[in-house]
C-alpha cells in the first residue's frame, strides 16, 4: 500500500455573499475595517436621499471618507459617480470624491470614464459618462493597468441606477488583481451588481443596502462569466 497517494480532490468552493439591509452611514461606523476587502461602490445622489443639495453635500463627503476607512490603508475604494444638475448648475461627484478621499489621507490612483452613451452621443442634459476612480492611503497604482482609460463597453446594467456588468468587472478585477482583495464591499449596493460581478469573479462579496426589497435582490442576483 503506498502511503504518500493522495486524497481525491473535494469540491470547489464557492465564493459567499453577505447582504445587510441596513442604513451604510452608521453600519460602517460600527463595523470598522473590513480585513481582505476592497471597496467597490456608487453612492446615491441627491434624488435618492430626500435631502436638500447643502446636506447632501455634507452626507456625500462623510459617505466617501467612511468608504475610504472601511478598508485597510494598503487597499482601495473604487468609486462609480455620475455627475448631476441640479439647481441649474452641474456638480461633479469626481471632484467630490477626490476632495473627501484626499481629507481622509487617501490619494487618487487612477481615474477612468465608464461611457453611458456611445461617444459624440447628445444626452439633452444628461450625463453621458461615469467617473471610475480609485483611491488608497498607501497602495501605489502600477504603472501599467490593464483598464482603457475610457470604458466605451459598460455592459449589461441590471437596474436603471446600476453599472454595468463589465465597467464593475473591471474594477473587480483590479480589486483583486492589484489589491490583493479577497472580499468585494459595497455599501450601497442596491440590487447587487458588484456583489454578482465579485462572485463570479470567485471573490467573496459584502454589501448593504438600506430598501428591504433591493436587499433582498442583493441576496440572489447572479450574473455569467460571459457577460464580463
């Protein structure tokens, strides 16, 4: 009898998903850094909050400096803005971004364009693109990323305020590819693109979403590796 043969191979395990229907601002308070995550995100506008623009301002920075905490300072936050008008003036959610994220000592490692609209398209004041950008308070940005620097493809988008399938699978992929993530947090997560894209993408996945039905979708929602 040979002693050294070895076992059968078991199973592959699959990748969890952790869905909390709560409100992200004081959950993320209480939970603190997340070990092995990366952030990957869209926080809600104006209109999804029913607050007035100057407390939403105020509600929007403090959302992003939580965002950038809740992850160790060797990872990052990745964020999906998209700019709004409001009051007859445009505000740029980026810029946001970058202020908040630079106030909470992170720095900005690359800043992509998620094309909404095929380009040269008029939108009719509408935004026709979507900021991606990166952010850590240690991590260096390689000098080489495998990221267009404009995103003409987003992908399938599974809800009318969602990415699309393949503009998250890129921020996944370098989540888990250059920052070592092995958990996919989204904190606004609403019917669970990023939490699908990252278990495809065989990451573990971590959201909360304050609407019981929208969490509820979190919990199921799939999507094919085909579609990324």
């Amino acid at each position: 009898m040979n002693d050294n043969t070895s076992p059968l191979p078991g199973p592959i395990p699959t990748a969890h998903r952790e869905v909390h229907c709560a409100d992200a601002i004081p959950w993320m308070k209480e939970r603190g850094v997340i070990a092995g995550a990366c952030a990957v995100t869209s926080l809600p506008d104006v209109s999804e909050l029913s607050l007035a623009l100057p407390r939403w301002r105020t509600w929007f920075l403090e959302a992003v400096r939580l965002v950038v905490e809740s992850v160790s300072p060797e990872s990052a936050a990745l964020f999906f803005q998209s700019d709004i008008k409001r009051e007859g003036r445009w505000i740029d959610k980026g810029a946001l971004v970058i202020r908040a994220a630079e106030d909470a000592g992170a720095r900005v490692l690359f800043h992509k364009i998620v094309c909404r609209r095929p380009p040269g398209t008029l939108t009719m004041g509408r935004p026709g693109f979507t900021h991606l950008i990166a952010v850590s308070r240690t991590m260096q940005c390689p000098d080489v990323l495998p990221i267009p620097d404009i995103i003409t493809d987003a992908g399938r988008q599974l809800w009318v305020r969602a990415m699309g399938v393949r503009a998250a699978a890129h921020a996944i992929r370098f989540a888990r590819d250059q920052a070592g993530a092995t958990t996919i947090f989204d904190p606004f997560c609403g019917v669970g693109t990023v939490l699908a894209v990252a278990n495809a993408l065989g990451l573990d996945a971590l959201g909360v979403e304050k609407a019981k039905k929208r969490s509820e979708q979190a919990r199921l929602l799939t999507v094919k590796t085909s579609d990324l």
